[in-house]
C-alpha cells in the first residue's frame, strides 16, 4: 500500500501542465531522434540536455524530459530498421531479422504495429517492475562479477547460431570477424596500439555506431544499386493499415521477451543490446518452424519488447544503486550529479517526488508512444512508396549526417562506406551481417570482463568458473545448446 500512495503521489507530479508537455514533447522528438540512422537514445538524450537547462527545468522536470525521450528513441528505433533494413541504433538490429523481410512482403504495416504494441509490453512490464521490486532487484545485480559478465557475453555469443539461421561454419566466421574488428584501438590493460596501423584515427576503435550504419545502411545502397533498379518504391508498400490478427501473433513473444529483456537491463553495462539478442534467439528456440528470418511477426515482437524492457530495467540500477545500466542512463546519472542529486539507496528517501514522479512519468510516456506510434503507421509505410531515384539519396544524406553529428570526424565517414563495402561483399557472400555487428559490440565488454576476472585472480582462468552465478550461466547455455540440438533433429512441421 505504502508503493501505491506513492506512486499516487508521483502521478499527481507527472500529471502537471508543464510535465506532461515534457511528456508528450520528449516522445515526439525521441521517436524522430531513433528513426534516424545512428543517432539512438545516447545521443538522443545528450543531445536535449541542454534544453534542460536553457529552460530552467528542476530535477524532476529535466528527468521526466530526458526519459521521455529515451523511451521515445526506443521506439523509433524500429522505424527505419523494418522499413529501410537499416536500425535506428543498436537494439534494433534484431528487429531487421524479420521486420524488414515482412516490409518487402508488403506487410510494413503490420510490423510497425506488432513493433509498436510489443514495445509498449515491454516498457510498461519494466517500469511495473521498476516500481515493485526495484531495491530487491538491485540487490542481487551487484552481485555479479567479471567472471559472472563474461559468461553472460559468452551465452550470448553461444546462442548467434540459433539467431542468423544460416550455415553455423559462416556464422562462426563473421562472429570471430567482428571480435578481431573489436580489438582494433588501445589495449585496456596495456595501453598498447592494436592493429592501427599508426593512425590515431584508429586509437578508440570502431564506433559501433558508424560500423552498424555502414554495414546495413550502405551495404543497402550497394545493393540496390548493383540491382539497377528504377521507377517505383524499395519495396511494396502494402496495406497502410495493420491486421490486428497479425499483431495478436506477437503477444506471447512479447511477454516473454519483456521478461529477459528486463532481467538483461538490471545488469549493469549488459543493456538493451543483449536484451534484444537473448530476447530473439529465446523466442526462435522455442517458436521457430522455420518461418524466423523470413518475415515471422514473432521475431518482430520478442526482440522488440526485450530491448524496449531492457531500457526500463537499466533505470533500477541508476537510481537505486548510482550505477547506470546502459550508455543512456550513464548520461542520466551525469545529470542528476550535476544536479547535485546522488543517485543510489536513500535517493528513494531523500527525493521521493523525483523518483515517483519519474516512474509515473513512465507509465503516461508508453501510453503517450502508443497513441502516437499507432496512427503514425500510415505515414511511416508512404516511405517505402517514395521513387527509388529520391528515397535512396535521403538515405545516404540520413546516414552521412547521423554518423557525422556524433563523432564530427571526416574519417568516419571514410569507415562507414569501408564498412558498407565490407557488408555487401559478405552478403553477396551469404554471410549474416549480425554475428559480425554483435562481435564487435559485446566483444569489447566481453575482454575488458575477462581482463578484470584475471586481474583478480592473479591470471588464474579457473575463476571463470568458481561463482555459482557463472556455472548457472554456463548450465543455461549447454542446456540452449542441447535444446538447439534436439530441435535441429526434429523435422519442421509443413507451413501452410
């Protein structure tokens, strides 16, 4: 009862003219800043915090605004990764798995509800679970060490099989491919140059950013035009109104995505990312009859709800704990400091018109999204009936300027079309571009937990395996593959 009369308490906070303009605002120009190739909700947050303070907005107010628009750039991730194959930020390259083979079936409608309805499961599940078990939650997050991280990078590099669908050689292959990609800059422990080739340029590594709008996004326009095509859309547009018995085919898928997604995102550093990927490869394990990779509204629905859970999550650790969940609530958490708020176990008690009135501001934001995603569907599929010869420019001034607005550099504009060349030479190849991007996005993390493990133990591997947590992770992911296993030997039942 003493949670409800304070999330009453929140909501009579949240419900204020000039919040709820906040609200309504920061969703709007959240799912705008996620639509756009590689811009995401880091950048996307970043990018408004001076508004925060132009407009003198108080600490609750500023919170509101920013989250707001994180939750608004999850959504709009979707946008541009089903109709255009090419994801808004990271989260949203599962979404392309299946979103966009549904869009080039004419079916962009559907998949942008399905996505749409997904996300408002996932988030609403996750800020339900942040107002009921967030210091409980917290709790146990700590708990996790270096040890118990890398077992987690190594479930979700075990489970990349599962996801691509493809041949297992190949995707062993471009998984390795993107783990070298990610060691090129700085050693972490060392501070010595790896595979840069003298140029500074290189010293930071590969933006995952850059790399991930070069590989889909270019690698797009290559394709199309190697293809030659003229005249009409990329696609058929199809219905611009969507079946709603195709978005019931995803509810469970986004129930159950909810659920990992929001267990991903408590974990400090593993963020929407793994979320969506567990997400996925959880619902083709036990869902798929050959149907996931080619347009299966299922696998629109569970990544979708897990990365969109995966963000609400992250929110437990930041305020409960003062340690962010993600890139997005590391920039959060450096606004409350500046603020001279101390993120962590007395914040609940020491600012609880801030964090109740956060979490209600949650809650209006999903419906906020909704109403807004919904009706905006129609528009969003009149893209994909744009001429070739104007919708292919505006993807490459997209990709040009979204790269170019988070890094400023020339040079990464010349490793964008790199990486764009590289993609369509592995998918003429018919290597899946996905194990290479999660390679080189989880392999950074996943080096720099197994360092610190070794660090601890005094470079004794065994530690990889003295925590219970780290066995019960490594039992889940032999029992991930014996199930793969069991299912490859099953014959798929005919689809009609």
């Amino acid at each position: 009862m003493d949670i409800l009369a304070l999330l009453l308490d929140g909501f009579s906070i949240a419900v204020l003219p000039l919040n709820l303009a906040l609200i309504v605002g920061g969703c709007f120009a959240g799912t705008l800043i996620g639509a756009l190739p590689g811009l995401g909700p880091v950048n996307g947050v970043a990018i408004l915090i001076p508004l925060t303070f132009a407009f003198g907005l108080d600490a609750t107010s500023s919170m509101i605004l920013l989250s707001a628009v994180y939750y608004g750039c999850m959504y709009g991730g979707r946008i541009s990764a089903i109709l255009l194959n090419i994801p808004g930020d990271e989260p949203a390259i599962m979404t392309t798995l299946d979103g966009y083979p549904m869009a080039r079936k004419g079916h962009a409608a559907d998949a942008l509800a399905i996505s749409g309805v997904a996300s408002f499961i996932g988030a609403t599940l996750a800020t339900i679970g942040l107002t009921l078990f967030a210091p409980l939650l917290a709790k146990a997050a700590i708990y996790f060490g270096p040890a118990d991280y890398f077992a987690l990078y190594v479930m979700a590099f075990t489970t990349i099989g599962g996801i691509t669908g493809t041949d297992p050689r190949k995707t062993l292959l471009a998984a390795m491919l993107g783990l070298m990609l990610g060691t090129v800059g700085l050693d972490p422990s060392t501070g010595v140059a790896r595979y840069t080739f003298g140029s500074f340029h290189l010293y930071d590594g590969f933006d995952p950013i850059v790399a991930l709008v070069g590989l889909f996004a270019i690698s797009e326009i290559l394709f199309f035009l190697e293809q030659k095509a003229h005249g009409g859309g990329l696609v058929p547009p199809g219905s611009v109104f969507p079946r709603f018995s195709r978005i019931k085919e995803g509810l469970g898928a986004s129930l159950r995505g909810s659920l990992i997604g929001f267990i991903a995102g408590i974990l400090p550093g593993a963020g929407a990312s793994l979320g969506a990927v567990m997400s996925y490869s959880f619902e083709k394990r036990i869902s798929d009859r050959g149907s996931f990779g080619k347009g299966d509204p299922r696998g629109v629905a569970a990544p979708e709800a897990g990365n969109n859970a995966a963000s609400g999550g992250a929110l437990i650790p930041m305020l409960t704990l003062g340690v962010p969940g993600s890139g997005t609530t590391a920039v959060m958490l450096a606004m409350l400091i500046s603020l001279n708020i101390q993120p962590g176990p007395l914040l609940f008690e020491r600012s609880p018109d801030l964090v109740w009135g956060l979490v209600a501001a949650l809650y209006l934001a999903n419906f906020v999204l909704l109403i807004l995603n919904l009706p905006l569907i129609g528009l969003f599929t009149r893209v994909l009936g744009l001429p070739a010869w104007g919708l292919m420019p505006l993807v490459v001034a997209i990709s040009y300027l979204g790269v170019y607005a988070i890094t400023h550099a020339a040079f990464d504009l010349l490793v964008m079309v790199g990486f764009g060349v590289l993609g369509f030479v592995l998918r003429k190849l018919e290597f899946s571009l996905v194990p290479v991007v999660l390679g080189l996005l989880l392999g950074m993390d996943m080096e720099n937990n197994l360092r610190r493990a070794l660090s601890i133990s005094g470079g004794d591997f065994t530690i990889l395996v003295q925590s219970p947590i780290a066995i019960g992770i490594y039992a889940v992911t032999a029992g991930f593959l014996v199930l793969s296993l069991w299912l490859s030997k099953r014959s798929p039942p005919q689809m009609a």
